[in-house]
C-alpha cells in the first residue's frame, strides 16, 4: 500500500475514534444532566406540593370536589336502575372519563407547581398527567367504578392502569397522591408532571461540553485536511523535481553529445581536408553551444528569480510594432512549413513593458504552439485592447491540453501527459516563465484547450 493510502486510512480511522470518544462522553454527560435534571424537578416540586399542605385557604382541587359531590349524587341513583350489564359497563366508562377530564382540567395545582417553579429561577413549562387508582360510588350498592389492578380490584373494559406506566417513565415525576371522600364516592388519584422540553433543557445545561467538542472535532478535521494536501503537494513537488532532474539531463546531453561527436569528426583527416565539412561541423558545434547557453541560462535565471524579487526594465513600446517584430523573427528562425496567422486590433496603444522578458514570453508561447502539435502548425496570433488591458491570443492546432493538466501546466516543472515526455522535448519551464513575466507585468496569462483541437494562450496586460 501507498504511504499516502496509509496516511489517509490512519488519518480517517483515528478522526472516526474521536468522534466515536466524543459521543460515548456527550452521552454520558447527558445521561447524568438528565438525571440530576429529573431529582432536581422531582424535589423541588414534592417542596412545592408539601408547602401546599399547610396552607387552609387554597386547595388546588376545590372546583374538582365541587362537580363530583353533585355529580357523584346523581349516578349513585342512576346506576343501580341500569340492569343491563353491557349498558352498565358502557355507563361506568363514561363516568370514569368524565371524573378524568374534570380531574384534568379543574384542578388548580399545575397553576400553582408553574409559577412555584418560576419563582425558583427553574423552567415553569410542563405537562400534567392525573392517574386514577380508585374511584368509587357508594350508595345503597358501592360501584367499584375503577380500581389499580395491582390491588386486585376490576377496572373498565379497556382502560390501562395508566399509574403503573407513568411510575416506570424517567420523565415523568409524581408529585403528590390524593385522597378525595365525600358522601357518594371515593377518590384516590396520582399527579404526576413530565418536561416535555427536556431536551431542549438538557441541551441548554450541556451546550458548553457539546460545542467544544463539536469545535475539537472540526479542528483536527481541518488540520488533517490541511496536513494531508501538504503532504500530496510535497509529494507532487518532489515528482516534478525527479522529472525536471531527467528531462534537464536529457535536454543537457543531446546537445552535448552532438559537440562531442562534432569534435570527434574534426579529429579527421578526411573531413579537416574538405573545408564546407569543417564549417559545417563548427556550425554544428556554434549552434550546438548556443542552445546549451541557453538552457543553462534558463535554469539560473529561474533559480535567482527564486532569491531575488523580479526586475523589470520597463520602457513605452508601440505594442503591436513590437507584435510584428517578435513574431518575425521567430518566424525566420522556425521553418517554412509554420503558418503564423497575425490579426491585431491595438489601435495603436502603447504599453509600459520589459522588452527582452516580453520576447520571451512570447517566444515561449509561440514555440510550445508549434513544439506541441501533430500536424502541420497553423498558429495564430491576435490582438485587442480592451479596457485597460491589451489581450494577445495565441492559438494553435496542435495536441491540446486535458482539464487536469490545463490546472498545472503553469507550474515549475510540470509537463503534461508524462508518457509522452520523451516525444515532446523540455523542462517543463516554459510557461511557469510566461506566467512569472505576465505577472510582474501586473498582468496574467490563462489557457483554454480541447485535447485534439488545440490550445489558446489568452496573455493580458495593462497598457
Ligand atoms: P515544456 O514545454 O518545457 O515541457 P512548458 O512550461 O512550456 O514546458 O509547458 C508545460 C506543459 O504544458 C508542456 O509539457 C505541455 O505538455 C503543455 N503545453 C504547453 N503549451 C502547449 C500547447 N501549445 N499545446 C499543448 N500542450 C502544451
């Protein structure tokens, strides 16, 4: 496996087992906020509850007490009337949801647990649940209308003890069991209260704990984020040295070997004899040397463009006399089957620019325009002012550039499609060179290709 692979693998593994740590210790804290929040509620409000029982002149459940003395009379003449079983079990139903809903919503002690709460500085919302566990109608018969099963009384049809299910919730805490008599019924309920915004509540108590661990999480997320694209980097950086190394010692050798190869045929008497060979060898030879100079040239200027800041000479120049001349001259260096197609729309605008650094801006443009191609190069050169700015394009119909590569081809030593790297001879300097001159031009240069079709080269200045 690739280092970087076991890089990520480590990376992703370790950013999961944090989470995984932050989670199991969220929970806990919750866990515990949760509980502390339950004991907390259920003290204070048996506090609230017991401080009720003192007092004489409020009880919560007066209207409550009211409805069943009056209400309690009239059943207790109804039922024993009711001889049919289905209808008598159909009556009590009734009166037990009767006797809930009045439970429900008459009784006053929620009013008053509320505002206890608030008083407190705890959180006055809540929802109240009433538990009947007995009630009955006495008359001449005594009616057991409903009565917990646990205590082996009957209940109506369908009706769940709902005290033994509201015991065993973890939100919901009993606050006071009741006993309520008079002369025609009994009454035992359980009040109880639960928080449905407790969640809310509990977030509101841990939101410390959560957002620094939420913040710890997308801290080390980030830092490896950043880590691992300065390794890839690193790695890409240290793959283009190693190509650059072997590119510049096959660009270096060739002219190189033809030099030596050229001195060995001088050393000949046969071709020291015939005086066009001599010069044609010392051509060979001067031409050989030149470009050598050149390469090497190259290499130490980008290498002291590296310590130094870049120095520009700039002068006025008519742009497009200055078009002419640059592209002429390539012209008569670079062959007779290159068409160069000029068409320039300049208006006569002049530009403050570095002579030499611009000839070779272009010089470099014009030449990977023709080095790169598989055909016949037809390559044209436009040029407009626009704004502030003079754009030149130079097109070609040559290989092309893919998306991938159009992102790095400005770059030191990248060299598009590697496994070609040999056909298409360079050091991947180029047009890292033409985007440091457009640059420190206060400019820039950008590329669009088609793979097949061609590339354009848009260089843009300010003038
Ligand atoms: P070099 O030509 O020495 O490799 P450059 O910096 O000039 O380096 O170019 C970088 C890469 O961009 C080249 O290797 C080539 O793959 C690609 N490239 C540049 N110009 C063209 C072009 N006109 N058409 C197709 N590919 C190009």
């Amino acid at each position: 496996m690739k280092i970087k692979d076991t890089v990520l693998i480590l990376g992703i593994a370790s950013i999961l087992i944090l989470i995984a740590a932050q989670v199991i210790i969220i929970r806990g804290v919750w866990k515990q906020n949760d509980e502390m929040l339950f004991l907390r509620y259920r003290s204070l409000s048996q506090d609230a509850a017991g401080s009720l029982r003192g007092r004489r002149t409020f009880d919560p459940y007066d209207t409550v007490k009211f409805i069943l003395r009056n209400w309690s009379e009239i059943w207790v003449n109804e039922l024993p009337l009711i001889t049919d079983s289905t209808k008598m079990a159909e009556k009590q139903r009734e009166i037990f949801e009767f006797v809930e809903k009045a439970l429900n919503d008459e009784q006053e002690l929620s009013g008053y647990l509320s505002s206890y709460f608030e008083k407190m500085g705890f959180e006055k919302d809540f929802n109240h649940r009433i538990a009947i566990t007995r009630f009955e109608l006495i008359g001449a018969d005594t009616f057991n209308i409903f009565s917990n099963e646990s205590m082996g009384f009957r209940r109506p049809p369908g009706r769940e003890p709902l005290s033994a299910t509201l015991q065993g919730s973890k939100s919901t805490i009993m606050v006071s069991w009741q006993h309520l008599e008079d002369n025609y019924y009994l009454l035992d309920f359980e009040y109880y209260i639960d928080f449905s915004d407790k969640r809310k509540m509990i977030l509101r108590e841990i939101s410390a704990s959560l957002g620094m661990s939420i913040f710890s999480i997308i801290v080390v997320v980030v830092i490896f984020i950043f880590a691992y694209r300065n390794l890839m980097e690193e790695k890409r950086l240290s793959n283009l040295k190693t190509d650059f190394i072997n590119n510049m010692t096959h660009e270096l050798k060739t002219p190189l070997a033809t030099i030596t190869v050229a001195g060995k045929t001088l050393e000949m008497d046969m071709i020291r004899a015939e005086e066009s060979k001599v010069l044609e060898t010392a051509k060979l030879i001067g031409k050989q040397s030149i470009h050598l100079n050149q390469l090497i040239n190259m290499i130490l200027e980008i290498s002291m463009w590296e310590r130094t800041q870049f120095q520009l000479d700039k002068t006025k120049v008519n742009i497009e006399e200055l078009m002419n001349d640059i592209v002429s001259s390539f012209k008569s260096g670079a062959g007779n089957n290159i068409q160069l197609i000029q068409k320039y729309n300049f208006s006569g605008a002049k530009a403050d620019i570095d002579v030499v650094y611009f000839t070779t801006l272009m010089n470099n443009l014009l030449s990977n325009a023709v080095k790169y191609s598989d055909r016949e190069p037809v390559v044209k050169i436009e040029g407009i002012t626009e704004d502030k700015n003079i754009c030149i394009m130079v097109e070609d119909n040559g290989i092309g550039i893919n998306k991938m590569d159009q992102k790095h081809v400005f770059d030191k030593f990248y060299r598009a499609s590697s496994g070609n790297i040999h056909k298409y001879k360079g050091l991947g300097l180029g047009l890292y060179y033409v985007k440091k001159i457009a640059v420190a031009h206060g400019g820039d240069v950008t590329v669009s290709s088609k793979p097949g079709k061609g590339s354009i080269f848009t260089v843009t200045l300010p003038y």
